[in-house]
C-alpha cells in the first residue's frame, strides 16, 4: 500500500481524495438537514458547463467551472426563492440546460479529445499539480466560512424563519450556502466527477443521521465517513482499475447501509411498530 | 396614565397575490398589556403578527414597533419574541433542547460570535422559567407537544424580549395544558414585564386570561376589554354568522356558532 504512494499522481490523488472527502462532508451535513439534495444535483450539474466553456475558450476548465458554478447556485438560490414556479422544476431547468451547454461547446471544439469520462466520473490520473492549489485553498475557504458562521448556519437548518426573526441575515446566509456548495463542487470535480459528487454531498451526512442526535457529533461522524470513503475508495480504485469517483461513492454507499441497519433511531421505530 | 405604545399600525393593508389579507387596519397595543387577537381562520391574524415582525410588508400604511418600523430595529430586534404556530420544525432535527433556547439568543450575540458563559445562564434561566431546566440535554424529538412548545417560549424568552407575540399557541394541546399555559404567561408578563399578543380562535379561553381583546377578519372591529368585545353582536359581525354565547360567571365560558 505505501509503495504506490511512491507515485507522485498518487500523492496527489490521495491529498484531493482527503480533501473532498472533508469538505462534502461538512457541507453535506447542512445539505442532508435543510433538504438541499436536489439543489446540489442542480450546482453540480451545471458545473459541467463551466468545464466545457473552459475548453473552448482554452483556458483552465476548474478555473472557469467556478465562476460558472457559482452563478448557477446564485441563479437557482434566486429562482427558488422567487416562488414563481416550483423549485424541482426550476431546478430540472437550470442543470439540464447548462448541461446541454456543456455539449454544445464541446462540440463547437474543434478535434475534441477531452476526458470527458474523467470529468464526469472522477479519475485518479486527473489531479495536476496547479488543480491541487487551487482544491487545497477552496476546500480550507469553504471549511473557514463553516467555522466562522457554524451558529448562523446551524439555526438557518433547523428553522429558517425565526432565524429571521431573531435577525440574522437569512437571505445572504442562505446564498452563502449554496456558494459553499458550488466550491465543494469544484473541489470535488477532478477525482470524483461532476455527476458523482452530488452523492458524496448527501451519503456521508445522511449516514451519520442515522448514527445520532447531536449536531456536531452527527458533523464529525460524517467527516470521518467522507474520508474512510474518499482514502478507501481511492486505493480500491487504483487496484481495481476502476473510476475513483464511482468506487468512492459506492463505498460511502456501503458504509450508509451498515449505518443504517445498525441505527439506533431505525431500532427504536422497530420497537414503537411492534408495541 | 397612559402607558406607552409598543405597537402602532396606522392603516395598514396587505394582499398576497391580489387576495387581500388585512384591511385598513388600525391598532395600538400599549405596554405590558396581554392582548387576544381573535378572529376565524383565515381572517388574517397570522399575516398580522408577520406584519408586527417585519417578515410581511403591509402594501400601505405604517407600522411601528418601539417607535421604529420593525424592519429596521436593528440591534433592538430581539425585543420582539415570537412563538410561531406549532411548527414547521423538523421535529427529528438532530438539535438538543438547550441548543434551540440558544438560539433565541443567536440575534443578540451577533454574527460570527460564539455564546458566551453569561448567554448560556441566560439560556438556563429561560428554560428554568417554563420548568423545563431538567431536559436540556434531552432531544427536541424526544419531547411532548406541551413540553416542545414550552421549549419554543424559553427560546423566545432568551432573547429577553419586552413583546411575546403567539401564534396559535394551544393547538394540539388539552385543555389542561392550555390553562397551564395561559397562567404560566400570566406569571410570566409580571416577572419580566412583558407585552403579550395571543393569537388564537379559542375565544373561550382565551378572554378569560386577557385584559384586551381584539377582534380580526380582515380589518379590525373592536379592540377592548373581553366583556365589552363579547356581546353577540360584535361576534356576529367578526364571524359573519349567528354566534351564540353562553355565560359562565363574570365572562362567557363557551361560544357555540350556528352557521346558516
């Protein structure tokens, strides 16, 4: 197991995987909580593109994924929050037609020979040296913001509308989360893929939910089920020759059965139903 | 004397989408008086208690809650408490009691900032006061209707507000539990000299709590004591129907309604 750690894409590989495996953990905890699932699914959808137009333009794809990215959380904050329409279908919208986008600019370049399949499923061959700055400073800004407004985010989760009464900037916090999202996104693209990363999001934070009845506990356990899953799925994937965004996330699926066969709130559903 | 006037609404008018919701209304609740604002469902009671926290613009008019419109209270926001409607709370939320009394705490601390070790005696002393201190490490979920709401009123009252407004307070909760509750806030309003708006279409018991009550379907018919706000006639114009009292003591005990 060391010996392959000898391989510099490997080290970076793994870093990433730790990375991703902290911060959509974090994040996915608020996700889980305030039913931000198919919003997620919409933010990372889109993200792909923000990818493609990187391609066509012949820039960095990450670099110009996260502007893209954050512009599609900020329109999809604003349509669900206008109420016009129902937020699914808004959101069916958005990433369905940003991920068109993506086609068509993908398309539009010429002799295209894009990993597309990494792209979308997470390779361990994908981490360059400059994409590891770049996750390493999102993932630790995303994890600041979380600190630093821990209570803010905390009381938006549990009732958004007296978090408004007590006078915190429901609005703005509720944008700042969904810009939170987009960056887990980005963070998460390389190794674990654009379609994939929307379970990492939820899976982690949704087993640790059936583990306890503590905030921050129910945080921490889903952090260290990110990271066994991100790390174990990684090495899974380099012996197996398999997709590390696929063996990561299946592996964090794993994990989220044993939870939830051993849940102590799944336990004690079974005793009420048989009184 | 006149006591000073915490809440001042001067011809406020509010629709949702076209469908007006408060009319015309117009309404001054003095200093620690306990009001009960009744009215049939739908009448647009819980839009004004919206009104009165700032979440709803009135479309016209003018609304003052400590002399300031109450969106723009600003660092005096959390003088306004509320206890909103049993709820829409994620009930399984993984959340201990003492956390969610903190969180009434959360507009006073300010952004960014952690409680303090004088916020958090605050949050015990809130919870002490609905005799709940014994459960605060317990999980919301864990707790019955009574004791949730019980919750709700010590997070309310961490704030440590000078108005409680209550949004249909005793739904889901027997009889027993709603005298409990009316003379807890009784104790309550005199302890930490409060301002009480009930909202409620139990008028039965809940004119026998309340100095004041004020009747809503849309606009505002009466506003004054119960004995004076009770009387078949001023009911029949509020509920639109024959409503029929029947008289138990120094107030009527139960109202009984014949729609036509």
């Amino acid at each position: 197991m060391i010996d392959i750690l000898g391989y510099p894409f490997m080290q970076r590989a793994l870093i990433a995987a730790v990375l991703v495996g902290i911060v959509c953990s974090v994040v996915g905890t608020y996700v889980v909580l305030k039913r931000l699932a198919f919003i997620g699914a919409g933010i990372s959808h889109s993200a792909f593109g923000g990818v493609a137009l990187g391609y066509l333009v012949g820039l960095s794809p990450i670099g110009v994924a996260i502007p893209f990215s954050l512009a599609t959380a900020m329109a999809i904050g604003w349509v669900s929050r206008k109420g016009k329409m129902p937020e699914d279908t808004a959101i069916g919208i958005f990433f369905a037609s940003a991920m068109a986008l993506g086609v068509l600019f993908i398309g539009l370049r010429e002799g295209y020979n894009v990993d597309l399949f990494g792209y979308l499923f997470g390779s361990i061959l994908a981490v360059s040296v400059s994409d590891i700055w770049l996750i390493l400073g999102l993932g630790l800004g995303v994890i600041a913001v979380v600190l630093l407004l821990f209570k803010e985010f905390f009381f938006l989760s549990f009732d958004e509308e007296m978090a408004a009464v007590s006078g915190l900037p429901t609005r703005t916090l509720y944008f700042v989360l969904l810009a939170l999202m987009a960056l887990t996104v980005i963070v998460s693209i390389k190794i674990v893929g654009i379609i994939l990363v929307e379970a990492l999001l939820v899976i982690p934070a949704a087993a640790a939910y059936q583990l306890t009845r503590n905030f921050v506990r129910m945080m921490l356990i889903s952090v260290l089920i990110g990271l066994v899953s991100g790390v174990l799925g990684l090495f899974l994937s380099y012996w197996w020759d398999l997709a590390s965004g696929a063996t990561i996330v299946l592996t964090a699926a794993v994990i989220f059965f044993v939870c939830f066969l051993f849940s102590p709130r799944r336990r004690k559903r079974r005793v009420a139903a048989e009184q | 004397m006149k006591r000073p006037v915490v809440v001042k609404m001067e011809d406020v008018w509010v629709s949702f989408d076209g469908n007006l919701a408060l009319k015309s209304v117009d309404l001054e609740i003095e200093q620690e008086e306990f009001l009960g604002l009744i009215g049939p469902n739908g009448s647009g009671k819980t839009t004004l208690i919206k009104v009165i926290l700032g979440l709803v613009k009135p479309d016209r008019g003018k609304v003052e809650v400590f002399g300031r419109p109450p969106d723009k209270l600003g660092p005096e926001r959390p003088l306004i408490g509320y206890v909103p409607q049993k709820s829409q709370n994620d009930w399984n939320f993984p959340v201990s009691v003492l956390d969610v009394v903190m969180m009434g705490r959360y507009g006073r601390i300010g952004l960014v900032k952690r409680p303090s070790r004088a916020d958090w005696d605050i949050a015990r002393k809130a919870l002490e006061d609905v005799q709940m201190q014994d459960s605060g490490d317990r999980q919301l979920g864990q707790l019955s209707g009574g004791q949730q709401q019980r919750v709700m009123i010590a997070r309310a009252l961490a704030s440590q507000p000078k108005l409680l407004l209550f949004d249909e307070p005793a739904s889901g909760v027997d009889i027993q539990g709603e005298e409990q509750f009316y003379s807890l806030l009784q104790t309550l309003k005199k302890e930490r000299e409060l301002t009480i708006v009930v909202v409620t279409h139990d008028i039965a018991v809940v004119s026998s709590y309340v100095e004041k009550l004020a009747c809503l379907n849309q606009t505002l018919y009466s506003h004054a004591a119960p004995s004076e706000v009770l009387t078949a006639d001023s009911l029949k114009k509020v509920y639109g129907c024959e409503v029929e009292l029947l008289a138990h003591g120094r107030i009527p005990h139960r109202v009984v309604e014949e729609h036509k």
